[in-house]
C-alpha cells in the first residue's frame, strides 16, 4: 500500500527542493510536479515528490484522520 501524507513547506532551495515539515520531521521534497507550491504552502508527499498543493483545511483534516489511525493501530497492539 502507498500513502502520501500531507507537509507545510519551509523552505525552497534554488533547484526546487523543499524542506517540508510532516508530523515534526523535516523531509526534503522535490516540487518538480508543483512548481506553483511556495513556502508556507501544504502539499502531498509522495516518494519525494510533492504532488499536490492542499488547502490548510485538507491538509488539517488528513493529519487528523492519520493520527486518528496511529491511535487505533496502537490500541490494536496493546495486549487486552
């Protein structure tokens, strides 16, 4: 299964490349496929690759339903 999870750009160097910031990580992202995406912008990470600029709504929405998951997932591992 792949996933993108969303990220708040950083910064942007001179070849395109982000620092983009997901769940406290900093990640580097190329936005070869979003060269609109500007800092202070969401996107979708994918592999490296931003692929879509989200709204901050989206972007909220999505870290929740993600974090909503991990939380299930860490009560599935718990011993009952």
């Amino acid at each position: 299964m792949c996933l993108a999870v969303p990220g708040l750009i950083e910064s942007i160097d001179s070849q395109n490349i982000a620092q983009v910031s997901v769940g406290g990580v900093t990640l580097k992202a190329s936005l070869a496929l979003v060269p609109e995406a500007k800092v202070g912008d969401y996107v979708l990470i994918h592999v490296g690759y931003a692929i879509q600029v989200l709204s901050p709504e989206d972007a909220r929405e999505t870290l929740e339903l993600l974090q909503e998951i991990e939380k299930k997932a860490d009560l599935k591992d718990t011993p009952q």
